[in-house]
C-alpha cells in the first residue's frame, strides 16, 4: 500500500524514468544505431524479495489498442490546455499523436515495461523502486541519469543525486533502476543480480493474476504489515482509527495477499482479474464480505466507477469486471493528485 504523500516523488521519478526513455528514442531516431542495443524485458518477480508487500507491472506495446488509446487520449487532453503540464520531453514525444494512433517517435522506445515496488522490513523501515526496462537502450542513458564510475554495485555505476529531491538512479544492463534511498537502490540492484528471492506467499499470490494482461499486480501481507501501514497512513494526515480505545481493524483478518491483472480496454477504461487470499474458507467468508462492503467504497474515492463480480472457492475470493474513470484519473495524475 504505497504512501499517498510519495504520489508527487513517485511522478517526479517516473518522469525522470521516461525521460531517460525518451533520450533512448532519440537515439534511435538520430541514427546513431552502433550503439543502440536489444534487451529482455524484466520480469516482475525479479524484483521482488522476501520483504516486498507490493509490486506493480505494466507492459506498454505498440500493439495494444488501450495503451495507445490512452496515450493518444493524454496528449489531445493537453492539447486543448492553454499551458500544458506535460514536460518537454513528454510532449515531444507524444507529438503527432491522433486519431488512434501513437507518434513514431513514441513507438520508437517501445514496447517497455515500467515496474515499481513497495518493501517494507520487520522492523518497520521502508523503500521503494521503480523500473523502466527497455527494449532497445544505450549505455549513453548513463550520460542523463549522472551515473558515477567511482560508485558501484555488482558493477553498476551508481549516480548520486545532487538535488536531495532527486532519486538515486542506475542503469542495470538495459533497466534504468530508480529509488528514493541508496540502501532501496542497492536492494534493488542486488535482486537483479540473483542475490534475494520472492517470497513463497509471492509466488502463490502471483499465481492468482492471469499474465495474459498488459498489467500485473500483487499486494502481500506477511505477519499483517499491511494494517500496520494503513493505520500509519492515516496517522500522518491526524487520523486515529480507534474503537473503545482500541485501533480499529481496517483489513481482513488473516488476508495473506492478493494478485490481480489489468487491461486497459480504452482510455477511460480496464478489465480487471485476480484473487484475494486468506488464511482459511472461515477468514475468506468474513474477507468477503469486507470486500463487497469495502472495496467499491475505496474504488470511489479514487474517482473511479467498479462492475465487479465476487465469487469464493474455499479460502479463495476470485474477482474480475472493469473500471471506468481513467480519463478524469489521469488527469488528476498529471496534476499530481490521486483523488477528486
């Protein structure tokens, strides 16, 4: 359950991903094609350990009609803006979007896959990573992201950030690896080089999300970090959760985790697939009905409009309809708020 107030360093840091995207585009489109090179994408479980409590991947292609229908959406959206709030690079590289198709330079740099993960430790410390992995990259990324030879990790150059709101940065063969702390950084380039593995209770929630979508995520809770991250959460904004005295309970009990996949169906919507795990068939009963009570309430205060159906196979609760809304949430985005 990612922190609402990392929302704004989150863009600012994926801004920063895509624009060293962006630079791999121009790369390509400039003709300097000795030293563009191919690359697998990353898998999701790559970054994954045995303290992630979330992880979230995306695929974004060329031939999907929901990405490019998004996109395209995003860049007539700020087209009618008197001032855009897209970056430079951003409407440069959407430029020439329209009527259902994407901009040659945007397909240049695709298809990509941006991931991004949430760990959180026993003793309560926490860090996040986001990745862009490319298709076709250049070490001369390393050139924008400040990458410094005497700073190393598993032979990755480290860059340093100069400005403290600036993520530390790496390019790890063809992913450009970001995260807020050089303790997150340094995890993240060590799973990438094999030393962490996924956790069991990952692999068994993963299990639960089709990977047929564009998107994929899963959301663990081991020894219940996570009612431990919501009530924190809503601590920072002043908010106790208290019934007699006592915190009241905002998740499940004995939820484990939940895998779920996505596909974006056109701009303002997504077909959605997955599971909630529990611990029994008794704690899926309870689960369920907090999920049919609770879930669409968290749905709506993102703005969003769910046509989910629930259905419980033991200690199983399965989950799949879609999403409306995404047109108005990206634009709120782009203003760096998530909710109306």
């Amino acid at each position: 359950m990612p922190r609402l107030v990392t929302l704004r360093r989150l863009l600012i840091a994926a801004g920063i991903v895509a624009g060293a995207a962006v630079l791999a585009a121009g790369i390509l489109l400039f003709s300097v094609w000795r030293s563009v090179r191919t690359g697998a994408l990353l898998e999701p479980e790559a970054l994954a350990g045995p303290d992630t409590v979330a992880l979230l991947s995306f695929t974004v292609r060329t031939d999907d009609p929901g990405v490019a229908a998004a996109l395209v959406h995003l860049q007539e959206m700020e087209s009618r803006r008197k001032h855009s709030r897209l970056p430079p690079w951003a409407r440069w590289l959407l430029a020439g979007s329209g009527g259902g198709s994407l901009s040659p330079q945007a397909a240049a740099v695709m298809p990509l896959r941006i991931l991004a993960s949430l760990d959180r430790a026993e003793d309560g410390h926490e860090w996040g990573v986001l990745v862009l992995s490319l298709s076709r990259y250049s070490d001369r990324i390393r050139s924008v992201l400040g990458t410094d030879p005497g700073k190393t990790r598993h032979g990755v150059a480290v860059a340093t950030p100069k400005n403290p709101r600036d993520p530390y940065a790496a390019l790890a063969g063809n992913n450009i690896v970001l995260s807020g702390s050089e303790a997150g950084l340094d995890r993240a380039i060590d799973r990438l080089a094999g030393d962490d593995q996924p956790s069991e209770l990952y692999r068994t929630a993963s299990e639960a999300a089709p990977r047929r979508a564009a998107g994929f995520a899963v959301v663990l809770n081991p020894g219940d970090r996570l009612e431990r991250m919501a009530h924190e959460a809503l601590g920072k904004y002043g908010i106790e959760a208290l019934s007699q005295g006592q915190p009241t309970r905002l998740l499940p009990r004995d939820l484990l985790a939940s895998g779920f996949s996505l596909d974006l169906v056109d701009a303002d919507r997504a077909r959605v697939e997955g599971a909630f795990l529990f611990a029994d068939d008794h704690a899926a009963a309870e689960g369920e009905r907090w999920v049919r009570r609770g879930l669409p309430v968290s749905i709506a205060l993102l703005g969003l409009e769910p046509e989910l159906k629930l259905r419980r196979d033991g200690h199983t609760l399965h989950v799949n309809g879609t999403l409306r809304g995404l047109d108005a949430l990206w634009d709120r985005l782009l203003a760096g708020r998530l909710f109306p």
